[in-house]
C-alpha cells in the first residue's frame, strides 16, 4: 500500500484495476516497492557479469533465508523444473544438455496426490516439463508416511512438497516426517513455497531447496527466488546451459530480487498488517448491514500473517449469487477483482494485500450498491456451466 504513483495505465488504453483478489500473475501479480524499481533502473543501461550479479543474489539469499546459496529464475514455476532437473542431472554437462531425455538418470518425482495443485498450471506439468515422471502418493484426501517410504526405490529423484492454500488441508504427510522419510533414503525435497511470507521455516525443517516468487509477497520484478543447499542450487543454476535457457531472467530481475529482499527485511511488517486489518473492519463495518450477506475475517490457510474477509451471500435472500457478484465488479468502469476460487460455494474473498489507499472504501461502495440494486431489480443469475464456458471463449478468441 504505497502512495499512488504515476499511471500509465489510462495513456496505453489500459483499464486501471481495483485488486482485492491477491497476488495474481494475471493482474500484474503485486505491487512492486519503489526500491525495486529504482534498483532495476540503475542496472538496465549497464554490462555486468551475470555470474557475479547471481553470487551476489546467493548471498542475499543466503543472508535473508538462512540457505547455504541460492539464485534467482524466471518464476517458481521455472524453479520447479529446474529444480527438479538438477536432482536428475547432478553436476554432469552432459546430462545438462540431454534433458528433457533423462535416460540413465533417476527420473522418478514423488508427490502427495493433495498437492497436485492447479495454481494457475498445474504442479505436475512443471515437474514432467524437465522429462521426469510423476509418482503420486496416497489419495486426494490421505496420504502415509508408509506410502512415501514404500514408493522409493532407484530411480526416484526427488520429492516435492507444496506449500498453498490450494493444497488439501488435512490428511496429508506434514513437511517435518516427508523430511524424515525422504533423507533416510536420501531422496531430496523440493519445498514450492512460492506464496510463503516464512523465508526460514521450510529450510529449517529440513528442506533441501526452498521456492519463492518475487513477485508475490515480496513485492518483487517477477522472479523466483531459489534457496537451498549449495550443491542442490549450484546443479540449478547449471540448467541455465541445457532446459533454463528458456527461462532465464536478466540483469533486471536479478538486482531487483535483491532489493525485494533487502526491502522485505527493512520493511515495517507490523504497519503493513494494521492498514490491512483496517480495510477488513471498513469492510466488515459496511457488509454485515446487507440482507443476506455474512461476513467473517478468516486468517489465511497457510498461516501466513495476513487475513482476509469471507464474504457469504444466500442468493434466495440478497437475490443475486456470489459469481454473478463477482461479475458485477469485474465489469465496472474500474474493475474490482475479488477472489473467486471457491464462488460455487456461495462465497468469495476479499485480499487487502494489495490496496492502494483508499481503495477499500470504493470497494466497499461498489458492493454495497450492487447489493442494493439487485434487492430492487434482482439479477438474471448466470449458471456457473455458461460462466466458466464464457471464460474459456474469452481466452480462446484472445487477442480479439
Ligand atoms: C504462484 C504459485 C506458483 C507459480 O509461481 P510463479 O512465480 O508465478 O511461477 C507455484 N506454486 C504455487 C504454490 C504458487 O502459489
């Protein structure tokens, strides 16, 4: 929530945006802090050896996460392919340049079935994009210890771990005993943390290499930012000469990971959390006084420290549903985007993460007025079969 700065938005054609959905890759993921951007200015016009800037970065890393090293990519989703690319290739050149064939390779990746997530692509593809194979453990719903000890065998490569909101939130092996379980066969693990604000926790129960986005929490350039072992890190960042060429980050990205994380360690955290806490009582304030409505703060899943307001509506009562909602505000002048994940429930969330001040009370005013007309002239309600099919036309007839 910094001071508006200048916007382009309305000069390139662009439709400024109200964000209460989160960080979202596909809204321009987070708002990056001003010493991010002055950091990326100062570096554009200038050469520099990328193998020192990224020594730099391990050190950075390393000071800000307790990791032995660490480097910066793409994004997670590029950390989890490369990462599991070095649990195939090692140190060998040759095997950098093979993949994504990993004949005479270990190519096995084993994951709980509750963490075969969809975050915006799926976990899975990630992990069979570097040309490994993915073994899932247990169900949806359960998964053993037992079940992880008994799918190792010669050729497993790795193991990953994924950290979100999105994954099955109960019956799943916790990151401690998939650690211990893991290590007593010597199988590393791979912890996708990439909406985590905890840059400490993962490492210290054991985790081999730790993935963040920049760009999300940390206020960052898109990024990901890679922490581990140092061999695990080292093999990494070798990929950049086989399969990471793809994904490779400049200079840019690079320094302005750093400055994301020198910033997240200065930042006044306890100030960011009260502006937030503030928005959801403005909310709260305004919302439990509409027919239908309930509302509730709910502190995030993954224990993150922030929270956000659940935002309940009976259709029968309010007379208009959670998605059409949601819809309303995505149409207007100044779209609000709200977080919709779970909308088929009958409710969605509103994220005050990413506010600039005094957005909340126009969201506040704008959901407020929906509800209002729609108690008067209720809404002709959209099935969420012809909602999502609309979606998927948008997508598919893009750039039109
Ligand atoms: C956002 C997210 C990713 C992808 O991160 P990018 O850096 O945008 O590629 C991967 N895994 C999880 C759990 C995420 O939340």
């Amino acid at each position: 929530m910094n001071s508006v700065p200048f916007d382009p938005r309305p000069g390139l054609g662009l439709r400024p945006i109200i964000n209460v959905s989160g960080t979202m890759t596909s809204l321009g993921a987070s708002i990056v802090g001003a010493e991010v951007v002055s950091a990326i200015s100062t570096i554009l016009p200038h050469f520099v050896e990328i193998d020192d800037l990224q020594r730099l970065a391990s050190r950075q890393i390393a000071s800000s996460t307790g990791a032995q090293a660490g480097y910066v990519t793409a994004s997670s989703a590029a950390a989890l392919t490369l990462s599991v690319a070095a649990c195939m290739t090692g140190s060998s050149l040759a095997a950098v340049e093979q993949l994504p064939n990993t004949q005479g390779m270990k190519s096995q990746v084993l994951l709980q079935m509750g963490h075969a997530i969809h975050y915006g692509a799926h976990v899975e593809q990630g992990i069979r994009l570097s040309g490994a194979s993915v073994r899932l453990i247990g169900s949806a719903t359960l998964a053993g210890g037992y079940q992880l000890d008994a799918a190792i065998d010669a050729n497993t490569a790795a193991a990953v771990f994924v950290v979100s909101h999105h994954v099955v939130d109960y019956g799943q092996i916790g990151l401690h005993d998939f650690v211990q379980i893991c290590h007593a066969k010597n199988v590393p693990v791979i912890v996708d943390a990439a909406s985590e604000y905890d840059l400490h926790g993962f490492l210290e129960a054991g985790a081999d290499v730790v993935i963040y986005s920049a760009h999300k929490f940390l206020g960052g350039c898109t990024a990901g930012v890679v922490a581990g072992k140092l061999d695990l890190v080292r093999n990494m960042y070798l990929q950049n000469r086989g399969i990471g060429r793809g994904f490779k980050v400049g200079k840019e990205s690079i320094l302005g990971s750093v400055a994301a994380l020198k910033a997240w360690d200065k930042r006044d955290h306890a100030a960011v959390r009260a502006r937030e806490d503030a928005a959801l009582q403005v909310w709260k304030q305004q919302f439990e006084k509409l027919d239908g409505v309930t509302v509730q703060i709910v502190p995030d899943p993954t224990q993150n420290p922030l929270s956000r307001l659940k935002f309940r509506i009976d259709p029968a009562t309010a007379r208009i549903t959670a998605w059409d909602l949601a819809d309303r505000l995505a149409e207007l002048e100044t779209p609000i985007i709200v977080r919709d994940h779970e909308v088929e429930q009958g409710f969605f969330f509103l994220d005050p993460c990413n506010l600039h001040p005094g957005q909340e009370h126009i969201v506040a005013a704008s959901i407020v007025g929906i509800c209002q007309s729609a108690k008067v002239k209720p809404q002709v309600a959209r099935t969420l079969v012809e909602r999502g099919a609309t979606k998927a036309r948008s997508m598919q007839s893009w750039p039109n």
